[in-house]
C-alpha cells in the first residue's frame, strides 16, 4: 500500500472519522478548513501523534509545520523526508 | 451585602507564603525547570514552576494527595490572617469552595498499571482519591457544616470558586467562606499538555511576540472570605471586597478560545456592572496570560477593546506558571496584595510587543492607581470567568 | 428560593427520555442490568452492572459530530437535549442560559483511556482529544457547544454531595438574575476500574440492590445522566420546584414533607447514616434499584420526585418484586401536587444534601 494511502486509514481510524472512506480522500484535499475534509486544531495536534506512533517522526511547533499538514501528500512527503520511508 | 476578604494563602513556587511570594514577584525572580518530581519520556522536558518540598511537614503522617496538602497549606495561612480562632469558626457556619483539576480526578498511573498487568493492586490509592475531594476534606477536617463544593471547571475553577462564595454569603448560606483553589503537578496534565502542543520549551513569556506556550506550575491560593458585617463584628480588618464576579462560555470549541474573545467580554462587561464600575476605574488586570498563542491574541484584543491601553496589566502565571484548577484562587490572592502594596509587578519573560495581542503587559514593577483589581481566567471548554476586586478601606 | 423544573431528560438503566423512567416507577420496564465479570486475585467475581446507553443521539447531532464524543459525554448530551425538548421551550437569547453539571467521578473511562495511550504507546503518544475530554468540564464544554448555551458554565464534584450543590447553584443563579434558564444535570458512568474497586469494597455475590438494608453491602454500580432546564417561571409541565436545598451534617432539620426519597443505594458506609435517621410521618420511597448506585444518584430521585408531583401519584419502592414484596406500600399512592418531597443523600462522613421540591406555586 502507498504511503499516501495507509495515512489515508491512519487519519480516519484514529482521528475517528465517520461518513467518509480512504478513497473518498485525494492525495490533494485539504485536510483543514471547510473547503477539504474540514479537521479542526485538535485534529491537528492528534496528527502528531499519529505521526509518532506510526512512524517515529517528532513534530515540535505545529507554526513552523503548517505546511506539512495541508494534505495527506504532503504528510507523505514529510514522513518520507524524515524517514526514508517509500 | 458585601463580601470582605479577611484572610490570603498561597503556596506556589514563587514561594511558600506571600511574604515569599511577593518579593519574589517584584524582584522579577522565577526560575522554572524540568521537574524533579514529575518524570516523562520526552527528549526535551518543558519546564515547569514546581515547589521543591515535599510538603510532608504540613501534616505529618498522613497519606494526604499533594494537592490537598498545598491546600492545607494556604488554608493555614489565610486562616491565620484573618485572625479567625477555632472556636469562633464552630460557632458559625462555615463554607468551602475549592477550584482543582487533579485533586478530583483517579487517574493514579501506579494503580492503573498495575491493575492493567492483572496486578490486583490494592485499594489505597481509590481511597484516598476518595478522602481527598479538595472541599469535603477541608470541611470534614475542620467539622464545618456550611456548603463543601469542589469545582472541577479547568483553569477558571479557583475564579469560580470566589464567586460563589460571594453567592453563598449573598444568599444567606453561610457566614465564612474559605475560597480558593489547589493544584498538583502531575503526569497527566503535563503530559496532557504537552500533547496539546502548548507548553513551551522555555519560560514563559506572556503576550510576548515570540512566545512558545506555556509552562505548568502547582500550588494553592485561598481566601477567607466573610460578610463585611461579621467581619466588622468580631474587629478584623477587611483587605478587599469581592465586588464583581462573572462567567460566561463561548460554546465555540473543545480546547480552544473564541476567536474574538466574545465569552470573554461579555463576562467582564457583567463584571463591571456588578461592581458598579467603568472600565476606567479599574486600576490593573491580572491577566489569563498563559502565553500560549492563542489565549494572549484573544485576551491582549479584548483588553485592548474594554480598557483601550489606559489600564496596565500582568501576568503572574510568569511567576507561578500555569496551575489550572489553582490558578483563578492563587491570581485573586496575589491581585488582591497588589492593590494593598500599590503596585503590580513586571511581567517577566515579555519583551517583544506583539501586534496581534495589541497591548503589552507591565514591563516594571509599575505603581497603580485607585482601588479596584480585575483578574481573568479562561478556561479549556471556552468557559470564561472576571473577578473584580475592591480594596478594603 | 424558588426555580422551576420546566423540563427533564434522562439517560438511565431504562432507557432514554423521561417517560422511560415512568415506564421504571409503574413497574411496565425494568433496568439494564448487564453482568460484568471482574477479574481479581480470588478469580473472575461476577458483577450484574446498571447500564445505559444514549440512544438515538443523531436526532439531535450529526454523526460526524460526534467522533470525539465518549459514551458519558452522550449520555449527558442526549439528557440535555431531551431536557430542551421536554421544555417545549424556544431559548432565544442563549447568552443568558448558564449550565451546572455535577458528577460524582467524571468521565473515568476517558481518563483511563487517556492513561492507556502513554502506557501502550510512550509518553509522546498521550492523545490530547482523550486529555481534553477526560477533564470533568468536557462534559459541560460539549454541551454547552452542542446547545450553544453561552451563559455561565460551571462543573462541580463532589462525590455524594454534587447533587445538592449543582442545585444550589442552578436555583442562585437564577435568583441573582444572572440567567433566564440554566441547564442543570449530574450523572457518573461506569468503568472497569470501578468494577474492580465495588468488588473490593465489599460487593462480592449481590444480586440486587437493598437500599433498605442500610447495614447491609448491597451495592451495584450504575450509570446515567439526568438534565433538567429550569427556569423562573411556572413550567407548562408542572414538575413542581426546587423550594429549598439544605446541606449539614447528622439530621437534617425536616419540615413536614409528604415524602422523603432516600437515596441509599446499598453502600454500607453511607447506609449507616440513613438507619440513624429519624423517620418522621412522611412516606419514605427508595429508587436506586431502578438506576443503580453512584455518588450523583440524588439527582435521579429528584427527577422522580418532579414526576410524581406532575402526576400528583407516589410510586412504590422498587426494591423486592414479585412474592417477596413488602405489604407495606406496594400500591400507587395518589398525593396532592401541592405537596412536597424531600430528596435526601449522605456521604459516608455522615454529610447530607436535602432537596425539597414542591409543586405549590
């Protein structure tokens, strides 16, 4: 499975999204704000999490990584950047 | 009726009394660090304002919670101001109200492992989680038979619990109230908090442009609080009145403020009314001032908005850090000593003006005019809460 | 003091909605009793448990509402909900509706859960959606975002006594005129842990709950949410009103009620203090086998007692049915509406909460 797709189930399993599968969200979506899936600021801070558990990666100042969290491809990219992952 | 302070308590790590405290405060003294008592599995420990003691002299041999014995401790202090003496204390009716988050939670790590490796842990720490609510156990160890209330409202729950015991006293329920709050560190919220990203990997700096969040901190403040009447009865000199308290929600969000600060306006505004004062009167604001990011942009604009820059402002939290449940009790007895001493301290940590807080907090020691304190609390769940204190005559 | 009951909501052992609980006191329903199995170190213990559930919550919230939302949070949602509903009220300025919870331990389960993301995870792995809802305040918080309920919020806790302060409080308030309406509830959930810990403390081989039976260990964890909105006007439902709230310790100084409701729930260190009681000529009634014992269950019996001067009948104790029932009471009691009734809790320091509701105007 991708990288992109298996934080696709991630997010949804452990930010216990409803209404609303893996496939249902593009690698582009927005994943805050009302114009893509519409996570909040607590979502923000349960991805880091998430990114820790599953993957080692630390994410310190959530200012500084805003970019990180536009969409699950740029997660992807920054999980892969740290840690080498395909 | 009026509600007349006779008596302050505060342990904090400022200091373990207010005559600790205080010079602490005015000399811009703090020095947060990584716990010694609290151990995380962080690789970089956000500091926090603890007290170094143990506490065990506060009442030897007992299994008490350290929240109850920082409690104990600022309940003694107060009490001994205010010149109230046992006996007299039987013959009254005597409320408690105390604001906490860790002093009515179970969530004793020890036990809860245990129990989860099928450890079979005995029951010691369920009871004394028990015998340890911070209002019953006052109440129960002094034989007070008024009202006991511990109020879990987060981080405004010591405000609250000074304005009910002006509601209490109001309507007739009891003669005396202590009132405060008390608050531990602990794994959970530090960890809990570290998990919201807001503490901050250095001290704090309220409403500073480039500050990073906040730093916990534990400790206790409590107020003996009487009608002015009784109080002049029995000769005791009356520091301050309660002379306004407020509290209203944004109903915006879990854990974060309403954008434009509208809970929190409008819990000053109601203050002011019930005061009986304009915004002008006010002589200086304790401030939530967390410095998290959030809680200082929308405080610094609603500030800005009510009293404009006329009326100077602190945060004490740069010298007590954060201590939740404790903090609304521990800001109203140091706001309180700083309408009695004529001044408010500097706020440490703040340097950089921050455009989008709009206003900046003392940078000195700086001396007040008139007679009336505001202190604010903001609360996770968008609760907010404004007390509006009046110095005695 | 006068604060009307304009509406309730009830989250309980036999269901949701208030006329579930009437459903319970005319003996049409019984409580969902579920039998947990708690391990301990003389092997597996079994324990019947009084469970609820917030059934039918989306009538009221979307799903994806409500992803964050723990089972005692719903429960407390829904309650709320049903409290508006059973109003009839449309609040307009929402800004003047406060809301006072109490619970006797918070959302213990969620605090638990939080515990378990360090534990399974490491301390970098704490959830911060479980820490922010394992606060006691979520509750309120929840709610108060849910109904957009923008007055005072206030959480209060403790233990036995958390009803009788929640009350107090609503009824000041509303007094002091700093609310039109409040919305006023308490409740406690049940856990494992509090499984492990009634087993422990005496409640091996119960079968039932004998409130009666102060000196005995009858004891079964329950759980539930009630709400009530309140108001100062007469309630188009006549539930009747919170006439007075006392609080003390030893014997509460009575005035002639036609009714005092007991909250004894089996715990045999508080039960000690309702046999010292002295009984005075009014009826006594005893409910927590219809929902189970918790610190918070005084406010159940007050949403009994705004039911019984409603339909201005008392209703039987529930305690033994069928061939053991007592010949005492067993009968629907007609009672007048302007009576009274006195809900009364202990603690186990022998502490008391009073409160007297009344259906005079």
């Amino acid at each position: 499975m991708s990288l992109e797709n298996e934080l696709k189930e991630l997010i949804i399993k452990d930010l216990k999204l409803v209404d609303i599968t893996p496939e249902e969200i593009k690698d582009d979506d927005f994943l805050f704000g009302d114009e893509g899936i519409g996570l909040d600021s607590l979502d923000a801070v349960e991805l880091v999490v998430l990114l820790q558990k599953h993957y080692q990666v630390e994410t310190k100042d959530l200012e500084e990584s805003r970019e990180v969290f536009t969409s699950v491809k740029t997660l992807a990219d920054y999980v892969r950047s740290k840690t080498g992952a395909a | 009726m009026q509600a007349g302070i006779t008596g302050l308590g505060c342990i904090c790590a400022a200091g373990d009394s207010l005559d600790e405290i205080m010079p602490a405060l005015y000399s811009a003294n703090r020095n947060p660090a990584p716990s010694k008592r609290v151990e995380a599995g962080l690789e970089n420990l956000p500091p926090v304002f603890e007290i170094a003691s143990d506490l065990n002299h506060i009442n030897p041999g007992n299994d008490e919670t350290r929240t109850t014995l920082l409690l104990l401790s600022a309940v003694n202090e107060a009490l001994s101001q205010s010149g109230l003496e046992a006996d007299y204390l039987k013959k009254k009716r005597v409320g408690v109200v105390i604001g906490t988050t860790v002093g009515s939670t179970l969530n004793n790590e020890p036990f809860y492992r245990a129990y989860r490796a099928g450890k079979f842990p005995d029951m010691q720490p369920i009871k004394r989680y028990l015998t340890n609510n911070p209002a019953l156990y006052i109440a129960n160890r002094y034989q007070w038979d008024g009202p006991a209330v511990t109020i879990a409202n987060a981080c405004s729950s010591g405000t609250d619990a000074v304005g009910m015991a002006k509601s209490w006293l109001r309507g007739g329920l009891c003669d005396i109230v202590i009132a405060g709050g008390s608050d531990e560190l602990c794994r959970t919220t530090y960890l809990g908090f570290n998990s919201l990203l807001n503490t901050s990997p250095e001290p704090c700096r309220p409403f500073d442009k480039f500050r990073k969040g906040l730093n916990l901190g534990e400790g206790a403040g409590i107020l003996i609080i009487e009608k002015e009447r009784s109080a002049q009865e029995r000769g005791a000199k009356i520091l301050a009145f309660v002379a306004g308290y407020a509290s209203s929600g944004d109903a915006y969000h879990p854990t974060g403020p309403h954008p434009e600060g509208a809970g929190l306006s409008r819990a000053i505004n109601i203050a002011l009314q019930e005061a009986n004062a304009r915004p002008e009167q006010i002589s200086f604001i304790n401030a939530h001032g967390t410095s998290t990011v959030d809680n200082d942009k929308v405080e610094g604009k609603v500030i800005e908005q009510i009293f404009s820059d006329k009326v100077p402002f602190v945060s004490t939290k740069a010298y007590t850090g954060h201590t939740l449940g404790a903090a609304g009790g521990i800001e109203a007895v140091l706001s309180v000593r700083a309408l009695l001493d004529g001044q408010i301290p500097a706020t440490a940590g703040f340097k950089d003006f921050d455009e989008e807080c709009k206003v900046a907090p003392t940078t000195n020691n700086t001396p007040i005019k008139g007679n009336m304190a505001m202190s604010n609390s903001l609360a996770f769940g968008g609760n907010n809460s404004v007390l509006i204190l009046k110095a005695g005559q | 003091m006068k604060a009307s009951i304009l509406g309730i909501g009830t989250v309980t052992p036999l269901g949701c909605g208030i006329e579930t609980l009437l459903s319970g006191l005319e003996g049409t329903a019984q409580p969902n009793i579920v039998e947990h199995t708690v391990e301990t170190a003389k092997g597996g213990i079994a324990l019947p448990v009084y469970t609820s559930a917030a059934e039918g919550l989306d009538r009221f919230i979307p799903r994806n509402k409500l992803r964050r939302i723990d089972r005692f949070l719903q429960m407390a949602l829904l309650s709320s909900f049903h409290a508006i509903e059973d109003s009839g009220l449309n609040l307009e300025d929402r800004t003047r509706i406060g809301i006072v919870f109490g619970t006797g331990y918070g959302p213990l389960q969620t605090s638990f859960d939080f515990l378990d993301t360090l534990i399974d995870d490491g301390d970098k792995c704490a959830s911060p959606t479980l820490f922010a809802n394992s606060v006691h305040n979520s509750l309120v918080s929840n709610v108060s975002i849910a109904l957009k309920l923008q007055g005072p919020c206030l959480t209060l806790t403790s233990f036995e006594m958390t009803s009788s302060s929640v009350f107090s409080t609503a009824s000041a308030w509303l007094e002091e005129g700093k609310v039109d309406y409040v919305l006023t509830g308490v409740g406690d959930e049940y856990c494992e842990v509090r499984g492990y810990s009634t087993i422990l403390s005496g409640s091996e081989n119960v079968s039932a709950i004998k409130p009666s039976a102060f000196n005995d260990c009858t004891y079964l964890p329950g759980e539930g949410f009630v709400s009530f909105l309140m108001g100062k006007e007469k309630g188009r439902k006549a539930y009747g009103s919170i006439s007075s709230i006392e609080t003390g310790s030893g014997n509460p100084v009575k005035p002639d009620h036609s009714a005092l409701f007991l909250a004894a729930n089996g715990d045999r260190s508080t039960g000690c203090h309702y046999d010292n009681l002295q009984k005075g000529k009014d009826l006594t009634r005893l409910y927590s086998p219809l929902y189970g014992g918790m610190p918070a269950g005084q406010g159940f019996d007050v949403a009994i007692a705004a039911l019984s001067l409603k339909d201005g009948r008392l209703y039987p104790s529930p305690e033994v049915s069928g061939a053991e029932q007592k010949q005492a009471e067993p009968q629907i009691r007609e009672i007048l509406h302007s009576d009274s009734i006195a809900c009364l809790q202990y603690d186990d320091n022998g502490n008391f909460g009073l409160i007297t509701l009344s259906g005079k105007d």
